[in-house]
C-alpha cells in the first residue's frame, strides 16, 4: 500500500501560523481600552488551551506547536500596544476611536468605527485607523464631505455625526 494511504508520517509538516493583520514598519499599534482588553482575553483563552494540550502530551504536539506560534505572536503585538482613550480625543472631529455616521448621495447612511488593526472588523462596521475610508475620514467634522475612492466606485460621504464611546 502507497504511503499516501497509511495513517504513518514519516516528517512533520512545517508549522505555519497564520499571521495577524499587518502592521507598516514604524506603524504604531494603536488600540481602544476596549480592544486592549478583548486582546487580554484572547490570550488569557490561548493560555488556557495550552494547558490543556500540554497535558495531552505526544499527541497534540502540532497542535501545541500552532498554539505557541499564535501565543508568540499576540505577546508581540500586546508589547507594542499604545492604548488611546478615545473619551480623550476632540469630540467635534473624527479621530482614532470615533463612532461615524456618514451618508452617501443617496442618503443611505452607515456607521463605521475607527479602531486598532486587531480590532477591526468590517462587518461589524469596525475599521482599521489605516485602512483608506479611514484615512479619508480622519481630520474631518460634522458636515464634511469626504470623496472615497474604491476599487468598484468613487463614492462621496457626508458626516452626520461624531461619536466617542
């Protein structure tokens, strides 16, 4: 029978952990308190699943080693974390941690959060501090209008309001 089809392995496969979000070189890895905290969690949960592979033993050693690399890598971006307040920022313009709502010219409107790249989440309207609409969006106040331009469409915003959490 083919080796194909036996459960044996003769070499481990290299472990590859999935890399978080990118951050540019020099980038500061700003964070909400919230953010920071959902973080903490995130390891204090990884932590937990260690202990419980290392008990396993032999057994889970991949698992272990995938687990590790995720460990290592969140520690790193927890060391780099510059926490900002957004209850701290101008509450009249759209800076990092602001609640937006903008509307389009056809007077859909959407909301959308400046958050830290880990935190972002695009369909829960959470979106990276260096992700284009973002950029397009910092500085501004109430009433301004801000041309986006996206790979399906130049879209003009207007921002109805300003909030910080």
């Amino acid at each position: 029978m083919s080796k194909a089809f036996t459960s044996e392995e003769t070499e481990e496969a290299p472990v590859l952990v999935r890399p978080r979000a990118p951050l540019p070189p020099e980038a500061t890895n700003y964070v909400t308190p919230a953010g920071l905290t959902a973080l903490n969690g995130e390891l204090q949960g990884l932590l937990e699943q260690r202990k419980g592979l290392e008990s396993k033993g032999d057994e889970r050693k991949r698992d272990l080693q995938l687990l590790n690399g995720r460990i290592t890598e969140l520690d790193g971006r927890l060391s780099t974390a510059r926490v900002v307040n957004p209850k701290e920022q101008p509450q009249d313009e759209i800076r990092f941690g602001a609640t937006v709502v903008v509307e389009n010219d056809a007077g859909l409107q959407r909301t959308y959060q400046l958050v830290g790249v880990d935190e972002a989440d695009a369909k829960a309207g959470k979106i990276a501090f260096m992700a284009p609409l973002a950029g397009a969006l910092l500085g501004r106040k109430v009433g301004d209008a801000v041309t986006v331009v996206t790979p399906r469409i130049d879209e003009e915003l207007t921002v109805i309001s300003i909030a910080y959490w």
